[in-house]
C-alpha cells in the first residue's frame, strides 16, 4: 500500500478520533473493539491484513477513486483532495463515537482525549498494561450525574448519562440508523440531551460511516460559504462526509484562503 493511500498522521490527527497516541518513534498505538495496535509506516501494510482492523480502517474502500470522482465536480474540491490524499474515514464503535462527539462539544483536542481516557480507566475494562476498552452504555446508563465527577466532564456529564439511558433503552438502535435517510438519522440521535445536528453529523461519519453525513461546524460554514459559495453539502453526493475532510484540512492549513 503506498503512503498516499493511507497516511496514519492524516488519519489520526484529523479530529475524528480521540484514543490514538503518537508514539516517540511516529508510530501510533490506540485501542478498538477491545483490541490495543502500534501502526506505523513499516507494519500498516500487515496491521491491514487483519480482517478487524482492515475493516476499521476502511481499507476495502476505494478511496483513489472517490478522490478523482469528487475532484471533477469542482476545481476547488481537487485542490483540497491533494492536501489529505490518504486520510481514511475510521470504522469506530458507534457508541465511542456518539458519546466521545459529545464529550467535544466546545472543546479541545487534548482535554477531550483526557476526558475519554479518564472514562475509560475508570469505567472501561483493562486489556493491557495502560489500555482500557470504551464502556459500554449499559454500564454508563445506571450511573449518576455525579459518578462522572472525576472525569472531570463539566457539563457534559448529564448528556454522557442521557445518551447512554437512551441508547440502552433502545430509544437510539444504531443498526437502523445505518438504514435511514439521512436526515431522519440525524433527528433520532438529536433526541439526546445536548445533541445537535453537528454531534449527530459526527456520530453518523464517523461511528456509523455514513459517508453522506457533512458534519458543519463554526469552521466549516466559513469554508462552505468562501470555497463554495451556493452550495449545499448534499451537493458532493454520496461521499460528501469525505469532502468534508478534504475541505476541512485545506482550510485550515491554508488560512490566508480568508483573509481579504
């Protein structure tokens, strides 16, 4: 595989994920479906191989061809393709998805990844040494507001809590959420406390791989409405979440895109 087609520090670093830690040597290693990896540019070939992370990191998926595909529709969009050429959309638990997009509501990077760590040690199931597994909404469901104290979550505590309640009520079933139109999906998981359309997006791209979803942000309305002014992001079709991606790391690593 070459490293266009899968670049880990693209991947990664994208805001996508919150459990991968570069490690000294600039090898990765985090933990999915209860399993711990180190990835690097030398073993990602083989890590790939493996039917499990195969399927997490969306290597199946023709991401050359979506890349062409979208850079025909617009002159734009194939500048921005270029920029990220081998950032994945990551196959993540959708539960670890939903709750930790919900943990990034005006947030940090860092101080998101603190809290999720801090969930998991506390809450999850040790698998080795320093790794924990993401716990399950079952468990989180019959915990108070207050049992998340030392997550140190702030707010954020009674929508964990709310998510988790409605999720193991079956109020919230991801299986049919992969099924729904679109903008059904979006309003089931707004149900939630503290969900709105941007947490719903991220919750469906990236813990659902919806690749139709286009998660909008502060950011992103800015690029859409300088980069693509009229445009809507059903218009990138079906691999809009994607473009999203491509869009979004071109614009903010191109900031003088906005100034006047």
């Amino acid at each position: 595989m070459q490293k266009d087609n899968f670049d880990l520090e693209a991947t990664f670093e994208c805001g996508q994920c919150f459990r991968w830690k570069k490690q000294e040597d600039g090898s990765y290693t985090g933990t999915a479906f209860g399993k711990v990896l180190n990835i690097s540019d030398e073993n990602k070939n083989d890590a790939v191989k493996n039917e499990l992370w195969g399927r997490y990191f969306d290597i199946a998926l023709d991401y050359d061809k979506i890349r062409n595909d979208l850079s025909k529709e617009d002159e734009v969009l194939a500048e921005a393709a270029k920029f990220a050429p081998g950032m994945r959309i990551l196959n993540q638990e959708p539960w670890e998805a939903l709750c930790s997009f919900i943990i990034s509501q005006n947030n940090n990077i860092k101080r998101i990844g603190g809290i999720v760590e801090r969930l998991c040690q506390m809450f999850g199931e040790n698998i080795e040494k320093e790794y924990f597994t993401f716990p399950t909404a079952e468990k989180l469901a019959k915990l108070k507001v207050e049992d998340l104290a030392d997550i140190r979550s702030g707010f954020r505590a009674k929508y964990i809590i709310d998510a988790a309640q409605k999720v193991a009520q079956g109020k919230v079933q991801f299986e049919n959420l992969k099924k729904m139109p679109l903008a059904e999906a979006r309003e089931n998981l707004m149900i939630i406390k503290g969900v709105g359309p941007k947490v719903a997006d991220c919750a469906l791209l990236y813990g659902l791989h919806r690749l139709d979803a286009f998660p909008m942000d502060v950011w992103m309305k800015r690029a859409m409405a300088t980069l693509f002014p009229g445009k809507k992001p059903e218009s990138f079709g079906r691999y809009a979440g994607i473009a999203q991606q491509y869009i979004f790391h071109y614009s903010r690593n191109n900031p003088q895109l906005f100034t006047k």
